[in-house]
C-alpha cells in the first residue's frame, strides 16, 4: 500500500514569515484558450519540503548537490509529543534498530526537537530525520537545531503529515525537486508498507 505523507502545496503549512505558495490559471480553456497553464511561485520551505546543509550552512551542499540515496530507502516512523530529551532519541533510536530501519526516521505528533536531541541524532548515524512541523527544531529559535543536524550531514524532511500512519517500518520516497543551488526544495514524500 502506498501512503502519501505529503501536503497539498497550495494549501500548506507555512513558517512564519515565509511567503504563501501562489497560482495563476496563466492559459484556460474556460476563457478559450486551447490548453490549461498553470504558473506558481513558492518558497522552497512551503508545505512539505527537504532542507539542504545550504538552507543555514553558507558552504554547505545545495539541494542538487544533496544526493538521493538519503530520501530514498526504508524508513521508522515513531509517534512523539513535547521536546525530545537524548532520553528520547536512545528509546527511538532502539525502536528503529528493532524495525531493522535506523537510518531514516520520521517523527509524529507535536515532537519538537532540542538542542540535546540533535545532537544525540547527530551521534546516531541517521541520514535523515522527518517531522511534521514546518521546522525541525523550536518554531522561535531553529537555528541551533538545525546547524547540529544538517552540519552532521542529516537531511531534514519537515512538513510530512503522519496523522494517520501507525508507527513501523516502511519504504520511503521523499526525492526533493533538483533545484540547482537551492537551500531547500519541495517533494512528493511517500511511504510503502513493507
């Protein structure tokens, strides 16, 4: 089965302060065209989006640069509420190894992840680490988060929507759009059941 974790762009989530995704109908046969055409704008952190090391890394790698195989492969998906303590990340952390999947993890529930986290997940050897918020760390102050995460060559899948996921294993496809010297992209995040 094939579960979409993904938000519907023109309707998502934003960050504070980042703009809205916007549609223009620029061709449309109501009005007589021959074909529909659809422009759109949107910030590379709108709905549900991959950051690069470059989003808050100046020399870090661009989204282009990223690779896929990080996105790409089989994935724990665990169910957390509240700032997540290193306590925390060793319960998850044993949750994945049990699944056989400890090098993707997607975070459910209202997690937010702290200083203290990230750096035990930076220890772990995951390669990318999901949640549904439209940042990984505290809404107010995510940089600190994020420069232990993505400077530890963790890729950040933020956005996801795992309302109705049960936690397990699964097969994860989050491949960003390739972007060319971008900080971040948006992506079509899936899951398989194994």
């Amino acid at each position: 089965m094939i579960i979409d974790i993904s938000q519907e762009v023109f309707t998502c989530r934003t960050f504070p302060g980042d703009p809205p995704p916007v549609c223009e109908r620029a061709m449309s046969m109501d009005r007589g065209d021959l074909y529909n055409l659809t422009n759109f704008s949107m910030c590379a952190h709108n709905g549900t989006h991959v950051d690069a090391p470059f989003h808050f890394i100046n020399d870090g790698l661009t989204i282009d640069k990223a690779g896929l195989s990080a996105f790409v492969g089989d994935c724990c998906v665990v169910r957390r509420e509240g700032e997540l303590t290193s306590n925390d990340v060793a319960e998850i952390m044993e949750t994945a190894r049990s699944a056989d999947a400890a090098k993707r993890l997607l975070i459910a529930g209202k997690a937010v992840v702290t200083e203290e986290a990230a750096r035990a997940f930076a220890r772990s050897g995951i390669v990318l680490l999901g949640n549904e918020s439209q940042t990984v760390g505290p809404e107010d102050a995510p940089l600190n988060v994020h420069l232990i995460l993505l400077g530890a060559g963790i890729v950040l899948l933020e956005g996801i929507v795992l309302s109705d996921v049960p936690e397990g294993r699964y097969f994860l496809s989050a491949a960003p759009l390739k972007l060319g010297g971008c900080d971040g992209a948006p992506c079509r995040a899936y899951l398989i059941t194994k």
